[in-house]
C-alpha cells in the first residue's frame, strides 16, 4: 500500500468519526438481509476491545463481532 509509513494508525483508531450511532433503514431489501430496520454503527475503538478479548490463536469473525454489538 501506498504511503503507509505517513500514516498514523493510532490517531485513526482513536478517531471516533461521530460513532457509535444508530440509522434506521428503509430499504427492504436491508432489512431482509440484516434481520432488523436499525442498524449499530460501533467506533473503531469498540471493535479493538473486542478483538482483544479474543484469546491468542483463535479466529473471530466480523459477523460474529456485530452479532454481539447487536446484543
């Protein structure tokens, strides 16, 4: 990837971006798929601590990571 040595990846996980919201969505098609009309929109931080409570050699899925944010 290009210019990966200018980024800073702290500052990136720090930033927040106006999370954690939720949207309701219209689309039927969404609500199909996602099984609700609202949707969670976590931070980047979030996602870190969860990934950190997953012990050493065991995979995680993303999926299985917004399945506990929906909870």
């Amino acid at each position: 990837m290009a210019n990966e040595d200018k980024k800073d990846f702290n500052a990136m996980l720090q930033d927040s971006k106006d999370m954690p919201k939720l949207q309701t969505i219209t689309d039927p098609k969404s609500i199909a798929r996602y099984g609700g009309d609202r949707m969670y929109f976590a931070p980047p931080m979030d996602y870190d601590k969860a990934m950190r409570q997953i012990p050493w050699g065991k995979v995680i899925t993303v999926g299985k990571i917004r399945e506990c944010f929906a909870k």
